[in-house]
C-alpha cells in the first residue's frame, strides 16, 4: 500500500523523517518489520529476517516448554517457570500481531513520511518537530530501559552464577532458559555455545518487539498529536489567513482543513489497527504466576 505524493513543499524533509523516525527504523530493521528500501535482493532481506527470527524464537520456547513438562519436577519450580512461559509466548505472539498487521504499519509510516514533505509553513513544522521530539525521546527511553535490563539479566545470569552444582556432583553450566535434553545434551561444547547464543538472540528479539511496540505507538501518536495541532492552527487562522497562501479564499482554506481532518480520522483508525498487539489480562497472568 503506497500513498501519492506530491512534490515536496519542505526543503528540511529528510532531515526531518530521519530525526523522528530513526530509532525506530533501527529497532524495527532488526526485527525485519521496516519498510524495504532496496530493490533486486536486498527486497527480501525483511523476509529473511523474519524467517530467522521466527526459527531462533520458536526454537527457545518449545525447548523451554518442553522442559518444564518433561523434565522438571520440582512444581514449584513449574509453576514460576510458567510465569516465564506466559512472557516468551505474549512477546512472541506479539511479533506475530507485528507481522499480520505489517501492511496498516507501513500505512502508517508512509503518511508520517509524506506529511513531513507536505508540510509548507515553518509555524506548522515547529509544531510537528515539538510532538516529533516526545516521541524520538518515548522510543529512546523505552529502548534504553529494555536493552540495558537484558544485559544485566544476560551477564549477571553467566558470570555471577556462573554454574551451579547438582546432588550427583555435576557441575551444570547456566543458559537464559532451562533446555530439554532429549533432543541433546547442551552442557557439551560446542552445543552449549551454540545454545547459549541463539537464547540470547532470542531474548534480544523480544526486547526489540517490545521497544517496537512502543516506538511505534509513541511514533504514531505524537504524530497524530502534531497533525492535530496543525488543523487547530488552520482554524484559528481561517479568517484571516495570516499564515495561509497568498490570496487563497477561506473557502479553499475550510476545504483544506476538512480534507487535512478526514486523513487525521482515517490514520488514527489505522493507527488503532496496528496497536491491538496484545490483551491486558495477559500481563495479570504473568504478574501472578512471578
């Protein structure tokens, strides 16, 4: 889905777009959700990252999933390891919902790119940078606060526990989850590494789905905040048309003003679409089971 667009009235564009929407390019690049740029091969690079995503994180859970039934017994231990479980299967599903309403994104990050180069008149783009900074800031705040929590939990997991030793003398080496060991052994080298690597890409990934959630939702509101505030511009200035074009009749300026609230009305509604990522009863549930 491609939005028209007509030749740029903001010189400043793409210094714009790329101010408000570059740490969520990178967040979402990773996780293979931004929009292709490329042409020839490079179109199905998203693809492949999806498809490896999906494996890494697929992989981690059911491994997981099926410790807890099969090998664990302690069910004390079960029932925290649930908690654990509910976690890893919302995120994952949550990138699922990413990937189902992959079309209303890009909806929405086109018309965020196109009304950056439709906008004409500094007044209005210092009101589009004011709520485009709330939301760079959100989506750096959120990132900061999840990534830097996943290496506290990574590296004090590996090297402040470093192994634990069970009843029969074996020293056990730690992983991020607990691994079936039907399928292999994962203490041995080099499974252990291998292992140790795809949880950590694993729990990489769920960190950047949820630092994507959130940078897109504060992308996409703050957006629509400073599109608000532009009509509320155009209003208050529909009579005397200060800040308008040169000899436009109030009419064309009250037509422009319609036109620029139904395309506000219509991308909220999308808006609403991309952000029915997750139900809030599953974040009781995890609450309680930890």
């Amino acid at each position: 889905m491609h939005l028209s667009v007509r030749q740029p009235r903001n010189p400043n564009y793409e210094e714009d777009i790329v101010y408000v929407t570059k740490h969520n390019k990178w967040v979402l690049n990773s996780i293979g959700m931004w929009p292709a740029m490329l042409k020839g091969i490079g179109k199905f690079v998203p693809k492949i990252v999806v498809g490896l995503s999906n494996f890494v994180s697929v992989f981690n859970v059911l491994q997981f999933v099926l410790y807890v039934i099969l090998e664990e017994k302690d069910t004390s231990l079960k029932l925290r390891f649930l908690g654990l479980i509910c976690f890893a299967s919302t995120n994952l599903m949550k990138y699922w919902a990413l990937i189902a309403r992959r079309p209303n994104i890009e909806y929405c990050i086109e018309q965020v790119q196109t009304d950056w180069k439709q906008v004409e008149f500094q007044r209005n783009r210092m009101l589009m940078l004011k709520y485009g900074k709330i939301g760079r800031d959100l989506t750096i705040y959120s990132a900061v606060f999840m990534y830097s929590s996943e290496m506290c939990y990574i590296t004090i997991m590996q090297y402040a526990m470093a192994s634990v030793l069970r009843e029969n003398n074996r020293t056990t080496r730690v992983l991020v989850y607990p691994t079936y060991s039907g399928f292999f052994d994962a203490q041995k080298s080099p499974i252990y590494e291998i292992v140790y690597v795809l949880q950590c890409m694993c729990t990489l990934l769920f960190n950047s789905v949820t630092v994507a959630c959130c940078g897109l939702a504060a992308l996409f509101a703050t957006h629509a905040c400073g599109q608000i505030d532009v009509v509320i511009s155009q209003l208050n200035d529909l009579v005397d048309g200060k800040f308008a074009k040169k000899n436009s009749k109030t009419d064309t300026r009250l037509i422009e003003i319609v036109e620029n609230h139904i395309k506000i009305l219509k991308y909220v509604g999308k808006i609403i679409n991309c952000m029915k990522l997750t139900n809030n009863r599953s974040a009781t549930v995890i609450d309680f089971l930890q």
